[in-house]
C-alpha cells in the first residue's frame, strides 16, 4: 500500500471536516483509493517549508478551485496511487510556514504526469510528480488556507514514528539470527564469534528498548496524546537499528553479498547463483536502507527538532 496512507487517515480525522470524513475515510479503509504523499521538492527536502509547488484559487461556472502547477519528488509508490495529498504554496508574501495549504489531489485529473526515478539496485519505487495547470476543487482543501504547515507537522509526527519500522526490525533480527547460525567462520557458526555476537547483542538490545518506548508512545496517543519530540526519538533510534541491522546481515553473506544479479531476486530465477538463495537481497537492502536516516525529516533534522522541544535551543 502507498506509504502516505498510513499517515492522511489521522490528519483528515482532526482537520477534516465532516464532509471529508465522510467522503474520504471509508474509502482509506476498504481501498478505494490509495494515497502517495506529495511532500519533498527539488530545493525542499529537509527545509520542507520551502516548498514552492503553486496553488492559485478561482471561480468560474464549473466552481471554487485551485489550479496546481509545480513539481514534487521522492514520491514513494505514486505509481501505484490515484490520490495524492499535497503541501502548496497559496501565499507567496506571507512568511514560508504561514503560505502552505494542504490539498487533496486526484492522480487522474488533466495535467499530472508521473516520471519515475530508478534507483541504484534498479527498482522503481519513488518518483517526480508533475502539476501542470491541474483543476482541483476547493472542497479538497484540508484545514484552513494557508494554515497547511499545522497539517504537515501533526502528519510528521506519525510518519516518523511508522519510519522507526519496530515491526521490520524484528523480521530483520529473525533473519540476521539466522543466517549468522548457518554461515560459518573458521569452522563455526558466525553467531559464535565473539565480534559479530557481540554486534547482534547490540542491536537487539537497543531494539528491546525502542520497542518499550513505541509502546509508551501508542499508549499515549491511546489516552488522546500526540506524538511530540519522541516520534523524532524513534525515527532516529528506529533508522540506525534498521541500518545496523541490515549491515550484519551484508557483513555476515561475506564474498556472497558483493555480488547484485537483480534476476536471482525473481520467481523461478534458474541463472547462476552466487551464494544461497538468501544472499541475492543482502546488497540491495542494505544500500536501500541508506535513506531512512533521510527521508522523513533526516536524524540531523530530528536532532534540532528534539532540540527545540525539550532543550528550548
């Protein structure tokens, strides 16, 4: 499913209005629609309030809208997506925090085109998105005019804690664990040399203790709470184990994980293996996983957010 539905549902549930409650959340649930995120531009990654993708407003005999025009990239999965939630610019005198707005796009409407980007282990999985005069209703703007950065930072808050991956984490270990019991260094299980034991101890320590403070954290949303400084805690901690985690499990395929035949990850792939079945994924995640200390807000980003929050640097 596109990364971004997984964060409109709580935005639409406390900004929306009843209208678009209503409209937009039951599809969410059964499918209906399936959303990609339309955050980052060229120029406005981590100083997200750059953001200059234009969103003028009209009226006419076929009523209010906006007409879009502007770029976004790193679209994950847009190609999959028939829906896309967007940070505009609808204010270029106010100061950049107070000009964006948050709309709701529909990937089939005129004027949006879809290029995608292919990344180093050759899959397609972000994307540029073109806006080029496109009509969208003013009934799919979210909150207030220009009052879209309050949107984009309560959605953060839930994207960086679903970055933390507790989930992908675990699965990983699993997996870590293992492959260290079958591969062997001289002579014995990789998990019984001292060095590689001690990395794995490590990294599943530090992971018991997030997956402690992520359950803090849904308790407090449970209790009607927001996630604050400590989404950015997570995404920090959650990013670096993941990291560190697909790292061992390069370092443990050894000779094996150099090797990247993008074929031997298909079904019934019958070429020359290197390595066993397992190797063939090793280098591409590992380099996959680069950009999660990136995307969301990257940890040095994070860094000065927790900064701010709880030291009022």
């Amino acid at each position: 499913m596109p990364f971004g539905v997984n964060m409109l549902g709580p935005v639409l549930i406390k900004y929306g209005n009843e209208a678009q409650k209503r409209h937009w959340l039951p599809r969410i649930l059964d499918g209906s629609d399936w959303w990609c995120q339309g955050y980052s531009e060229p120029g406005a990654g981590s100083d997200l309030a750059a953001v200059k993708t234009s969103a003028v407003r009209g009226t006419d005999t076929q009523g209010d809208h906006y007409i879009v025009n502007g770029q976004k990239t790193w679209t994950t999965l847009g190609q999959h997506a028939n829906m896309i939630f967007c940070l505009v610019r609808t204010n270029r005198e106010a100061k950049k925090q107070e000009g964006i707005s948050f709309l709701l796009i529909d990937m089939t409407t005129p004027g949006v085109e879809v290029r995608p980007i292919i990344t180093l282990d050759g899959e397609h999985e972000v994307n540029e998105v073109f806006f080029s005069d496109v009509r969208v209703p003013a009934e799919n703007l979210v909150g207030e005019e220009d009052k879209g950065w309050t949107c984009a930072k309560y959605l953060l808050t839930y994207e960086r804690t679903n970055i933390a991956g507790v989930g992908f984490s675990v699965a990983a270990l699993e997996q870590l664990k293992a492959i260290a019991a079958q591969q062997t260094k001289n002579g014995r299980p990789l998990a019984e040399d001292p060095a590689f034991a001690a990395r794995m101890a490590r990294v599943e320590i530090d992971l018991e203790n997030m997956k402690t403070t992520n359950l803090r954290v849904i308790a407090a949303v449970a209790g009607g709470g927001v996630p604050g400084a400590e989404s950015s805690m997570l995404k920090i901690r959650g990013t670096e184990i993941r990291q560190e985690i697909s790292s061992l499990i390069r370092r443990a395929m050894g000779p094996c994980a150099r090797p990247f035949v993008a074929e031997a990850l298909e079904e019934g792939f019958d070429g020359l293996a290197v390595g066993p079945a397992y190797a063939a994924a090793a280098a591409a995640k590992y380099f996959n996983n680069r950009k999660l200390s990136i995307f969301g807000g990257s940890n040095e980003i994070q860094k000065n957010i927790i900064s701010k929050m709880i030291l009022g640097l």
